[in-house]
C-alpha cells in the first residue's frame, strides 16, 4: 500500500517526472505482492488466501494513487470505476469499495490553494458574492473540488467548483505516462485497455478544464428541462474558466441505491437511463459522463444531473442510423447491420455479418425484449463472451469508432454498466422507442 501524500505535497505536481513516479508505483508494487505471495505459497500458506490478500492489496493501491494524483489518473480511475460490473469477479470484488469511493471524493487541496484561485477568478473581494463559504470541500473530483456557499444575491446554497491549480498540465503529464504504462496497468484493471481511456479523456482535455464552457452547456440543458416533473438541472449563478457556481442540490448519490426496493430501484434507474437519451433530443447535448457520481436522487423522486464539463453538442440529437441500426440488429439483420455499420465508418476490414452481430450483442440485447434485467453476472458473460470471440477471431482490430460516436458509444457502454451495477429492470426499448431517432419497433 502507498504511502498518504504529506500535507506540504498536497497539490496537482505539473511535472510528469514526479507523477510518472507515483503511477509507476501502481506496476512495481504488483511486483512486489508477486514475490512476497510466491514466498507464502512456498512456505505453506493457502493459495486462495494468498491470492485473496494479494487482489485487495492491489485495489487499494491503485486506486490510492490515481485518488491521489487525480488529473487525468483518477479520471481513469472513475472510468474503471464505470465499468466495474463488467469485470471478471476475482478483479472486481476486491477493488469494488475502492472504485466507489474514488468517484467521489479525493484529498483536498488546502485553503490557502482555495482562496488563491477564487482570488485570480472572481477578484480581490470574492467574499462578498457569498454569505457563507465552508472552506471544507463538501467533494473532490479528478480537476476540481466542490465548496458549499450562500449565493449573496439570491441568499440560497450553491455549490462552488474550483479548479485545481495546474490541472491542465496534470491531464496531460498523467495521460501520456498511462499510455506509456498501459500494458503493464491492464492486467490490474481486469484487461481494461487503458490506454484507449487515456486517449479517449487526453481528446477532451481542452474542453473539461474551461469552467465556461462547462457552464454554457449546463444553461443549455437547464433551459430544456426547466420545471420537468422527472429531472432537476442546477442553474448556473456564475461561471469563468477555473470557478463555476450552481445552484446546490441535495439528494443521495445514484449509486447508493443499490439497497433499495426493486421497484425504487427500477423507477430511478429508468429515469437514469431516460435522461441519457432525453437530452440530446430536447437540448441538443448528450451528457457524456455517465458515472453515479454525477446523479443525486432528491428527496422529491427527481433526478438531479451535474457536472457537464464532458458533453457532445448534438443540436440535431442523435444519429438517424444509430436507431436505424440497432433495430436491424434486435431483428438479427446481419447483413444489413453489417453495411449499415461500414457505410458509418465503424467497419474498416472484411467481416463475416454473423460474426460482427454476434460481436455486438451487448449493444442491442437489452433492446430486443419489452423489459431488460441488467445485472452483474449478464455484464461479466458479455465481457467475456465479447473477449473471447475478438481473442479468437480479431474483430475488435476491424472495427473502430468514428469520430462522431465516440461519447456516444461511452455513454451507451456505461450507462448499461451503472444499469447492471444497481441490478435495475428497466423497459428499455421504450426509451429508443420515445427518443432514439431511427429506432422501430419490433415487428
């Protein structure tokens, strides 16, 4: 296990020698629990215990350090955190209250860092927007961390983003050394590609780090959805590059609903899952960060929807041929699907239709019967049904994602992963049927 950072270090390094030194700990310390469990085994110890301890070990280590590090580490770390239920049960059982803790909070930059960028973005007397201001984060995230205040105008609570000082730097010093040290940190991530997340999030950087445009498309989706029965938008009050302030809201985290009743259970997850496709049809944004971190159920059923720095603008909403597509596959339309996909870009090589379909299932399953159960077992049988086909025939190295359905792939991959992990029911093929463009009902 890592070491807890000093307080004097408590803070975003710009350098990707230092941080590239405290991610290689994530490989070297796997080593080292190799070699002590080898020496056990050796002397008499249980190999199922060993290898027990070795994988809790390992959990809390790596995700000790991307919490610690956050930047572009812990955004990864959340994205893993996403897909949890999908990995193997010996990875994701010890690493599971790792990956929930990580994907809200992290250690806190000091006071002095926080009254520091309030300063440079909202000016030498900042206090007086504010009739109260807890200096304590009420939540930490990969490039910010949350301050509970009393907007002075208004006298109600918001909630105060700030950015981390050189959070920029730190995406980029972080993504490139994931990169460089993918195949090493993939076998502790359950065979996650690690370095396609560090891609996918380095492509997003200049997006996620500039507060107003977070803040614009916050507006955006405020305004369409402004008193909607199911779902409740903060108001943006301020917003620059590096601080933006929202109406607070208060509310439990998604992910802790996992104990509820089924039934509470299922109405909060479709409406979850409803919000994904609902946005870009009535605000033309797609919320591309699909993880229980950014959802709250509030007291009054609603749910609540937060952080938009990771969006597509889709004013148009989405793709016709995505509807289009995932119809002729629940209808087992392998030819079709198979043109359908290379004449979006999704196909760069031969392959045979059936293969591809059969590929593809986990895309277009829960679509293809009137109501859906998503659970843990189903995703890890996809995971490794889809891994052992690809291991076999290649697929994955002809295929690839175009540009335009990057997010969109993100969000439908891990809005099916949040579903599995909360054990939902959900009629799922009602939700394409109101809002997926191109989408038929089954004949």
């Amino acid at each position: 296990m890592s070491d807890p950072l000093p307080p004097e270090q408590e803070r975003l390094s710009r350098t990707a020698l230092g941080r590239g030194a405290r991610l290689l700990q994530i490989p070297l310390g796997e080593a080292g629990r190799r070699a002590v469990g080898w020496g056990r085994r050796l002397t008499g110890a249980d190999p199922d215990e060993v290898a027990a301890d070795n994988a809790e070990r390992m959990a809390r280590q790596l995700f000790q350090v991307l919490g610690e590090l956050k930047g572009g580490a812990m955004k990864v770390g959340q994205v893993l955190s996403l897909m949890e239920a999908a990995l193997p049960e010996e990875h994701a059982q010890p690493m599971r209250e790792h990956l929930r803790k990580l994907q809200d909070s992290a250690p806190p930059m000091p006071a002095s860092k926080v009254q520091g960028v309030l300063r440079s973005e909202l000016g030498p007397s900042w206090g007086s927007l504010f009739t109260e201001f807890s200096m304590r984060p009420a939540a930490a995230a990969s490039i910010g961390q949350v301050h509970r205040a009393v907007w002075a105008e208004t006298q109600t609570p918001v909630a105060v983003k700030i950015q981390y000082p050189g959070a920029e730097e730190a995406l980029l010093a972080d993504l490139a050394a994931l990169r460089r040290m993918a195949s090493t940190v993939a076998p502790l991530a359950g065979g996650v590609d690690v370095a396609a997340l560090a891609r996918e999030v380095s492509e997003r950087v200049s997006e996620e780090v500039d507060y107003t445009l977070e803040a614009d498309a916050q507006e955006r989706v405020a305004a369409a959805f402004a008193e909607h029965p199911e779902f409740l938008i903060p108001r943006v009050r301020r917003a620059t590059r590096r601080v933006i302030v929202s109406d607070w809201v208060d509310g439990d985290r998604l992910g802790a609903i996992a104990d509820r009743p089924p039934a509470e259970r299922n109405r909060i997850g479709l409406s979850y899952v409803r919000f994904l496709f609902a946005g870009p049809k009535l605000a033309g944004i797609l919320h591309a960060d699909p993880h229980p971190g950014n959802y709250l159920v509030c007291p009054d059923g609603r749910l609540a929807v937060l952080d938009f720095g990771l969006v597509a603008r889709v004013p148009d909403g989405l793709p016709p041929a995505m509807g289009r597509l995932v119809s002729l596959a629940r209808d087992g339309r392998a030819d079709e699907v198979a043109t359908g996909l290379a004449a979006e870009g999704f196909v760069t090589a031969d392959l045979a239709p059936e293969e591809l379909l059969d590929y593809l299932a986990p895309f277009f399953e829960p679509a293809a019967v009137p109501e859906f159960h998503f659970t843990r077992q189903w995703m890890q049988d996809q995971f490794a049904r889809v891994r052992d086909i690809d291991g076999s025939d290649g697929i994955a190295l002809k295929l690839t994602v175009p540009p335009v359905y990057a997010l969109i792939y993100r969000v439908w991959m891990g809005g099916i992963a949040v579903l599995a992990q909360l054990d939902v029911s959900a009629r799922f093929a009602d939700v394409l049927q109101e809002f997926l463009p191109g989408w038929r009902p089954a004949p």
